[in-house]
C-alpha cells in the first residue's frame, strides 16, 4: 500500500504534534482563548485527536473521514494560532512574532490537503 506524501505529510504533522500535546501540554497553554473552558483538558483532548488524525489518515479506508475531520480540527485550532499571533505582536520578540504570523497563512494549504485527502 502506497501512501501519497501529501497524506504522509499530513498525517506526520499531526502525529508530532499530538505527541507536543500529550507530553508538553504546557505549550499550548498560551496560545488557549479565555473563552475556551478547561483548558488542560482541551488540550490533551486534541493531542489524542490528533494521533487519532494521523493514523486515520494512514489507511484508504478511513482516510476519507480522516481527511474531513483533520479539515474541521485546522479550522478549530484556528482560534488558538491567532491569539497567539495577537500575543505576539504586543511582544519585541520578533521571532516569536514571525512564527506566530507565520502560522496562519500556514493554516490554509493544510486544510487543502485535508479536503483534498478527504475527496479521494
């Protein structure tokens, strides 16, 4: 079984970050909005999503939904990368700042991927 390198991509990225996630929660503290409720909790939610997205992805048969839930799970986290930009900017720390805006145009071609894998 051939997996195309746009889905190995894919799938890698949300495996190393699910373990991000799971190992070093405190990374994502930051970036959280006030709105989003238990914080903690949210994050290891979506640190096991996100390996459950990358081994999904690894198999035609359930790449499909694999493909449009790793879609709906860019567009959820959105949020997240945009406060951290928001908190960047009020900083000097212009590294911090180019990873955070870098971020978000990033956001665009990783949904692509994600509906295109879905549209197999």
């Amino acid at each position: 079984m051939s997996i195309p390198p746009d889905v190995l991509g894919l799938s890698a990225l949300f495996a190393a970050s699910g373990v991000v996630h799971l190992a070093k929660p405190s990374v994502y503290r930051p970036l959280m909005p006030a709105w989003v409720p238990r914080h903690d909790d949210v994050i290891l939610a979506s640190g096991v999503a996100e390996l459950v997205l990358a081994v999904g992805l690894l198999h035609p048969r359930t790449r499909p939904v694999a493909g449009w839930s790793s879609a709906a799970l860019l567009l959820a986290v959105f949020p997240g990368n945009l406060k951290m930009a928001v908190d960047a900017s009020h900083t000097d720390n212009t590294a911090m700042q180019v990873a955070a805006f870098g971020r978000l145009p990033l956001q665009v071609p990783l949904i692509r991927v994600a509906l295109r894998v879905a549209n197999r």
